[in-house]
C-alpha cells in the first residue's frame, strides 16, 4: 500500500510541475473554506493515507457505528427525510389555516414559530409587550389558543414542534393537557421541543432565569418526557444559532454538543441512564449553500464525533443513544433583503447539501426570511425545493453519494478533529454552563460575527446581491407579510382579558402558590416543574402567568457582559 502511495504522489508532483504555467493563473493563490480550513486543488488516496484513514473505523456501513455514512441502513430509500416549515402568523387562527394549507401540499410536521413576547413569557396584554406582539410569530398564552392553533391537526399523528427554550416546561404542560381533551393518552402524543436552554445566552436572547435553575427546567423536560411522553423528541440541540452567528464547523458542533452532554450529566444525576436519555436527544442544525462540500463533510463528521462520544465516554449501547437524529435549516445569514430570487437559488442548493449530508429532517429558510415572517408564497416556495430534491434529483436513491470522495472524506476528517480539540476546550473549563458564565463562548461568537461583518464590508466575502452585483430595484418591504395590525393587537388583548376574567381566582392562586413553592424545593423527579404547571393550566393559567411564578423564585437573568 505504501509504494502505492509514494507512486501516487510522484505522479501527482509530476502533473503539477507540468501544469504549472496553468496553475499561477489561478483566480487566488490560496482556496480556502469561510472557517479557514484550506481546499486543496486535487485530491488523491494520498490524503486519506496522510490522515490514517480506515474504511471500517472511519466510515463503516450507513446504520452501524460511527453512522459516518447514515443513521439507518437504507436511508431516503425507505423514506424521504421530513419537510416542514418554521412559521407562524400572530393569532392562532391564521396559523391553523396556514398550517393546514401546507399540509395539503405535504408538510408532514409543523414548527411554531412565536413571537418574543410568546417566547419570553409575556402575555399579550403585559406593558411590555406590546410593540412586539405578533412580530416574529405568534402570539400564544392559553390552552385556548393552542386549541385553536391545532383545531383539527391529531397530536398523535402530527408532530408539532416548539421552537420556544426558556419555558418548553410550560408547553410541555399544554400539550398534555390539550391531549387530555382530545381523548389522547400522554404517551400517545407526538413532538419536538426545542429545549435547549443553554444556546439563548448565547445567541439569539432567549432565556429568562439564570444558567442553573434554567439546566433543571430543561431537565425536567427530558425527564417527563422519558416517563410520560415516549414518542416525543424532548431536547433539540441548537447548532444552527452558532452557524447564523458566523461560527465555524467546529464551534458550531461543539457548542451544540458540549450543551447535550451539561443535560445529560444534569439526568444521570437523577438517576437516569444514558440509554434512556441520549436517544430522546436530537440535533438542529444548518446547512448552507456556501462552502457546500464542508456543510456535507460537517454533519458527517457530526455523527461520528457524538457518536463515540455517547459510546466511549458515557458508556451508551443502544444504537439510537449512538446515532444522531438531525434536523436542519437551510441558512439565513446568507439572504440578502433585495434578492427574493437569488434567496431561492441559494435555499435550493442548501436543500441539496441537506440530501448529500444524510440528515432527517428540514425546514428551510423562505426567501423573504429577512424581511419578516414568512409569506404563505414564499413558504411553499421553501417547501418545494426540499421535494424537488427528494423526488427530481435522483440523489436520495443513494445511501451516502459523496462517502469514500477524497476531498470530502479530507474534509470530514478536518472537521472532525477540530470539533474534538474545541469540545477538549470547553471540557477543561468545567463544561458549557461554565463556558456561557465565564464568557468565553460569547467571545467566540462575538470575534466570529465580527469577522463576518469585515470580510462582506471588504468584499473579501463575495455575497451576491450585496457586495457583487447589488439589484437596481430593491424590494419594497410591504411585498411582504407584516406584523399584526393594531386591530388584531387589540382584539387578541381584549380576548385575553376576557378570559382572564372568567377563571375561578380562588382555584388558580392556589395553583400558582404551588408552581411557586415546587420552584423553591430542591431539583428532583418529586419536585418536577412540569406537574404543578399542568395543575396550573388546567384552571387556566396563562404562559405568562406561569412564567412570573418561576420568576419569583428563580429571578430573570442579566448577562455579565
């Protein structure tokens, strides 16, 4: 094999010194990726050989372990991944109506997208919350309207997805209680909450109680969900932020990974095994057009970093605690306001990276994702390129269709060795909670967005629309859906304080004492947060009501920084 090798690379010198009149007119002297990771002009056996790799532990067979090549032997040949989309207009009724619209055309999932207020646990009618209701999604505080959010969608046949961390405890709760009224057992329901806590002190501000108290919340919701809610995914962990804050492959999936590993430790701690936890886990992350090959190699190498993690390190044996369930995004730090067209070239080459990294779930970015939430046009837009993907293609009729290329087995192999030397990083710290209080994550997603921003503002980050060739005719905003109108902010107030009005006070002061002192007792499957909140919205509490409950106890966080 070797003097394969030495034969290989004499040969490959020998075509570069006979080229080389062609090579000094290459548009760059150097090619490489937006993180650094150098592309080089030809790959050969030669690099696999450089990086010791070896086809049975490197790669192995789609379905066994690493899972480098596919978590499930046949992949996309038994079933295409699922395609969803992340919206949700301000009142519940629209959402219903969008959602059933798109189920029509084959969305198979539905993903609520709410508004900040929603999110950070505000009700409508709260002073702060005005300006803001509505604006990034919906608006939601009662088991009310998220009755009329799912009026005719069966919760244990349609997975519903809640992109909402610094309460999933409270929609938890919602779910089991809306169940209840549809007949459904607790174990019967699907979904998939995001509940990943950690993430929101880092990039995108969501997070209401400090670091600790917000690790047992989520917690809990692991937790319940292993006792109670089987089919349910009940931790979705956030790589995606990282990536839409300009991080590299490497923080991208360490951040995501060191998060799963500070709640799980936090379960063991109760007495959890890892066999029961790691398979309720699952991964979101992002898949750009840019840097294609690298965003394929990255969840490749994904799967075989976490795998030997679950497997080396915390002991796990179950396939499923081994092998990553994925769902992506395309991305939206690359969409440019004023390029509705070029949005949608770049989401559908993104859709095919998603195809070629083996990944189990999508929901693609919609081309007016700057502007504001997502029109129904430019939803079903985002809907059709994954599909177009999945059945035009001809790509998902093969298991891996890049596994065994020398440049992408390179790369992954590059990916993955970073991503292991950051996770070494954050580990010699105490862990990810310890790298979120002593700010070091922060700094590095600070230093990569403002390498982001100098190299677009330099031009030595070509973004078409933007930098290269910007448009003539920028897009007016009012092409687009806008937030709620001030009528519709005000009927969705009066409706609240209506219902407000109409509980049995004397039934719901109890319920809230009750959240508040389960809060106060120390962290514990007895003293899990999520019994008392169902009590609590079972006599009507809202969101918000609830969430000033565990503010009493917990506080609001304030970043140190």
């Amino acid at each position: 094999m070797q003097n394969l090798i030495d034969d290989i690379e004499a040969e490959l010198h020998a075509w570069e010194r006979s080229h080389a009149d062609e090579f000094v007119l290459e548009r760059k002297t150097e090619f490489t990726s937006d993180s650094g990771i150098p592309y080089q002009r030809l790959y050969t056996p030669a690099d696999l050989h450089r990086i010791d790799f070896d086809y049975r532990k490197s790669l192995g067979f789609a379905g066994d372990f690493p899972y480098t090549r596919g978590i499930t032997a046949s992949m996309y040949r038994r079933e295409h991944y699922l395609a969803a989309q992340y919206l949700g207009f301000s009142t519940p009724e629209e959402t219903n109506a969008l959602f059933k619209s798109l189920q029509a055309k084959g969305s198979k999932a539905l993903h609520l997208a709410f508004d900040l207020p929603t999110i950070q646990g505000y009700d409508c009618d709260h002073p702060l919350a005005r300006d803001d209701v509505g604006k990034t999604g919906l608006s939601l505080s009662t088991l009310e309207d998220l009755a009329a959010v799912l009026d005719g969608i069966d919760i244990s046949q349609i997975s519903v997805a809640w992109v909402n961390n610094p309460l999933a405890v409270v929609w938890v709760a919602m779910m089991c209680v809306l169940a209840e009224r549809q007949g459904i057992r607790w174990e019967d329901t699907l979904g998939f909450f995001q509940n990943d806590i950690i993430k929101g002190f880092l990039t995108d501000g969501q997070y209401i109680y400090p670091p600790d108290p917000s690790v047992r919340l989520a917690t809990d919701v692991i937790a319940f969900g292993i006792r109670y809610m089987p089919k349910a995914r009940v931790t979705n962990l956030c790589c995606l932020q990282y990536e839409e804050s300009a991080c590299d492959e490497a923080h991208q999936l360490a951040f995501g990974m060191a998060t799963g590993t500070a709640y799980i430790r936090s379960a063991l701690k109760r007495g959890y095994d890892i066999d029961e936890v790691a398979p309720r886990i699952t991964f979101l992350g992002c898949v750009n057009h840019r840097d294609f090959l690298c965003e394929v190699a990255k969840w490749r190498a994904a799967r075989r970093v976490w795998a030997g993690l679950m497997r080396d390190q915390y002991g796990a044996r179950r396939p499923e605690s081994m092998a990553p369930w994925v769902r992506v995004s395309t991305g939206g730090l690359d969409l440019i306001q004023d390029s509705r067209d070029l949005n949608v070239a770049r989401g559908a080459i993104a859709c095919l990276a998603m195809a070629f990294a083996g990944i189990q779930s999508a929901t693609p970015k919609t081309y007016d994702e700057p502007l504001g939430i997502p029109s129904i046009e430019a939803s079903l837009t985002a809907l059709r390129s994954v599909q177009l993907v999945q059945l035009e293609t001809g790509v998902c009729d093969v298991v891996d269709p890049l596994g065994g290329s020398y440049c992408v087995e390179s790369l992954t192999h590059e990916i993955e060795q970073r991503t292991l030397q950051e996770l070494e990083r954050i580990e010699g710290m105490g862990g990810m909670v310890e790298a979120v209080k002593n700010g070091y994550a922060a700094q590095r997603i600070l230093e990569a967005g403002e390498r982001h921003v100098r190299r677009v503002a330099s031009g030595e980050k070509a973004s078409l629309g933007l930098n290269v060739y910007p448009p003539e005719n920028p897009v007016e905003r009012d092409d687009f859906y806008w937030p709620a109108p001030a009528a519709v902010i005000d009927e969705r107030i009066a409706r609240l304080r209506a219902y407000k009005s109409s509980r049995d006070q004397q039934a719901l002061t109890k319920a809230l004492d009750h959240v508040r002192q389960v809060a106060k007792e120390p962290e514990s499957d007895d003293n899990n947060m999520i019994f008392p909140i169902i009590e609590a919205v079972r006599v009507g509490a809202t969101s918000g009501e609830v969430a000033d409950a565990m503010r009493d106890v917990f506080g609001e966080f304030r970043l140190p920084w």
